[in-house]
C-alpha cells in the first residue's frame, strides 16, 4: 500500500474508530482521549492482523515530524493568551521542575542500575543525600541522563484540555481552575524547551555536521530556526485578510520548520514552538490562526495518537520498572510539591489540587515521540514508559478533576456569599 492510501486509511480509521467510542463506550467509562493509543497498537506491527508494517511506519516518519510540529505550534500560539498572572506562574513552575527534576533522577538512576547506554565515563557525579551515615551519589554517563531527562520532561506535562472541557461544563471560575489552567500551559511550555534542549545536545555529542557548533550552538540554531520560521510567515502574509491563505500559509510554515529541524536532528516540537511564540506575539493574525488550528486540533491528536500507538515496541524483563518509576513518582511528586508551593504562596485551598494536573494528555506522548524519533536506541523504553504512564494518569483523571473542581466551586460559591452576608443553599452549593 502505498503511504497516500495507508495516510487515507488511517484518517478514516481513526474517525471511525472514534465515532464508535465516543457513542458506545464513553456510556460505560469516561474517555480522555489515550484510548487511541490502544487502537494504534492493535492495527500496529506488533499485533496480529498487523495492518501497519514496519515499513509502512517508517514512510510515515514524515508525518509524524509535521503532527508534531502543529503540535508545537499550537502550544506556542495559545502561550500568550493562558498565564493566569505571576503568582501563578511562578507555582506552576516550581510544580513543573520539581516534577521534571524527581522524576529525571529516579529514571536516571534506574537506567544507571540497570546499565543502559554506553560505556563512558560519567557525565554528572552528584551527590543526591548526605545525612549522617546516609550517601547517596549519582553517576550518569550521557545516554542515561539525557534519558532521564527526557522522561522527566514528559512526566512534567500536564494537559490543559480536560481541565478547560470539565470547567466550561461546571462553569468555573474559581482561583483553583485559574491556577491549575497556568500551571498545565507552564508544564507544557517547559516540557517542550526541556526536549528541545535534549535533542539538541544530543545533536552535538553525535560530533558530525558542523562539529565545531557544539551542544548548545545547536540550542540556539533550533531557536534560531524557529523565529526565522515566524518572522518569514508574519512578513510573507503582511495584511492578508483571507482565511484560507492564512491557514495554507501556517502550514507551510510548520510543514518547512518541521522538514527542516527533522532534517537536522532537532526537534520539530521545540522549533514550532517557538515560531508559535514568535507568531503569537507580532502577527495581527494571531486569533485567526488559533480559530482555524482549533478546529484541526482533535484530528492531529487522533492521528498522532494512533501512530504513536502503532509504533511503539514492547520491552522486556527489568525494563518494565521504568513505567512503574515514572508512575510512582509523578503520583508521588504531584501530591506534595504542588500542595506545598500553593499553600506557601497562594490562599487556595491546597490539600487535593495536586490531582488536578494528573491527566497528560497528547503533549506528553508527542514528547516522548519527538525523541524517540531522533534517539531510536532509545525509543522502546521511552514509549512504553510515557505511553502506559498516560493511559494509567489520563483513564483515572476526568472523575478526580471534576470532584476537585466541583469542591472548589462551591468553597467559591460559600465565600462569595459569606463575604456578601447571604446564606448559603443547598442548591448553590452543589
């Protein structure tokens, strides 16, 4: 088959297949959007009828790299408009590199113990704990740290879609919505520099095409490449007023950043992002693209969702420790470090908000596939560990959310009233 029938036949699956979920299936369980992971793996090359081959995947390399760049792009446009204020901003950060951080270290030392990567001196000697007769040292050499690193930056995103879905529906508008909204875009933001950064040292290390660039020459070329990106749609549409020529414009402007920072061995998420950003910022277009991106959004992620799915490749024996690492410290690391930051800095009631940011959503999974296709050594690992981290975080979230919301609205409500001197129904405080 060649790719343009297989791309067809993958289109109209993933909407059939989404057809039926979503009229037969959400009756039963609450749908968040990582069950198109399974339906990916099961058409995949791993499982028996194996409607997608190997080969036929790797054709669609391509694609991939152009979902997530719209991806990235998406995430870069939105970024201006969704900061909830600095006090917010500065919890979500805290939140989203503390959880990078622990679950970089827990991934990292895993890998380390079970001798992963090459055999290199150690990149990082760290000492981790020293108290009393306790030490705890770390030493990584460069494979197992950048994937640590890269694990701990999926395990940071937190998705914005099913909190804003949950909240439109409660009508929120209580602090606790605005802050959990602020702290999933910074954990989005963050996740997609910090892999960007990755791949762009690993770039580096790889020593060929242009060696004297080094690391971080590689950094700045992949930021470089994403404001040349932007600036060249905003001076190329110039006063455009046409719809459809905006829109064909943004694609091609993501299609080339993406080709480009592929061709490369950058990431394709990183570089959109920041030609996202860029567009965001000076383009007087800015809230016709998100209108039109809007309305592709649900596809992309479908897409990119089963193709993920039907790509990913089952590991074995002591590497299924990574999943549960990466499970247990993000539960772990999202119920203390959030609670602790909001309750130093801000009034909210912190004792369950950590919940709120435990979906992840399909940002996650792009993370994961944006370094899987530029590390293949690692991708087994890498995907087996986000993809069943997000099917266990996203198929438990909608009913934790939406308890934590519900509470939180009607603590608003409460207040609202006291500080009004009104009593406070029943009815309003459901």
């Amino acid at each position: 088959m060649t790719p343009t029938l297989l791309l067809v036949a993958l289109v109209v699956f993933a909407f059939f297949v989404g057809h039926v979920l979503n009229r037969y299936v959400s009756r039963y369980a609450a749908l968040s959007g990582a069950e198109y992971l399974l339906v990916g793996a099961l058409i995949g090359p791993q499982l028996p009828p194996r409607l997608v081959t190997t080969d036929s995947l790797e054709r669609l390399v391509p694609l991939m790299s152009l979902l997530l760049g719209l991806t990235g792009f998406l995430v870069g446009l939105r970024a201006r408009r969704t900061f909830g204020g600095f006090k917010y901003t500065a919890v979500g950060s805290f939140n989203s590199v503390g959880m990078l951080l622990l679950v970089a270290a827990g991934c990292t030392s895993l890998a380390v113990s079970l001798g992963l990567g090459d055999s290199e001196g150690p990149v990082i000697q760290a000492t981790l704990l020293n108290w009393g007769e306790w030490l705890l040292e770390l030493h990584a050499n460069p494979d197992q740290l950048l994937l640590g690193v890269a694990l701990g930056a999926a395990a940071a995103v937190c998705t914005s879609g099913l909190l804003v879905s949950i909240g439109d529906s409660l009508n929120a508008r209580s602090a606790t919505f605005e802050l959990l909204k602020t702290c999933a875009i910074v954990s989005q933001l963050l996740a997609i520099v910090t892999i960007g950064v990755v791949l762009a040292v690993t770039r580096g290390e790889q020593g060929t095409f242009i060696k004297e660039l080094g690391a971080w020459g590689w950094v700045i070329g992949a930021i470089g490449l994403g404001l040349v990106c932007g600036g060249c749609f905003a001076l190329f549409i110039g006063s455009e007023k046409s719809t459809s020529r905006i829109f064909l414009a943004t694609v091609g402007t993501v299609t080339f950043a993406s080709g480009v920072g592929s061709a490369l061995g950058v990431s394709p998420l990183f570089v959109n992002l920041v030609s996202g950003l860029s567009v965001g910022l000076v383009s007087r277009h800015e809230a016709v693209l998100r209108k039109e991106l809007d309305r592709l959004q649900h596809p992309i992620f479908v897409l990119l969702l089963i193709l993920t799915g039907a790509m990913w490749t089952p590991v074995s024996g002591a590497l299924w420790l990574f999943p549960l690492v990466y499970i247990v410290v993000r539960l772990v690391a999202g119920r203390v470090i959030l609670r602790l930051i909001t309750g130093l800095v801000t009034r909210i009631n912190a004792e369950r908000i950590g919940m709120g940011l435990l979906a992840q959503g399909t940002l996650a999974v792009a993370v994961a596939v944006d370094y899987a296709l530029q590390v293949p050594a690692h991708a087994p690992v890498v995907l087996t560990t986000v993809l069943v981290g997000t099917l266990v975080c996203d198929m438990s979230a909608g009913g934790v959310v939406r308890r934590l919301l519900v509470d939180a609205e009607a603590d608003n409500i409460d207040l609202s009233s006291k500080s009004a001197g009104q009593p406070v129904t029943g009815e309003a405080g459901l």
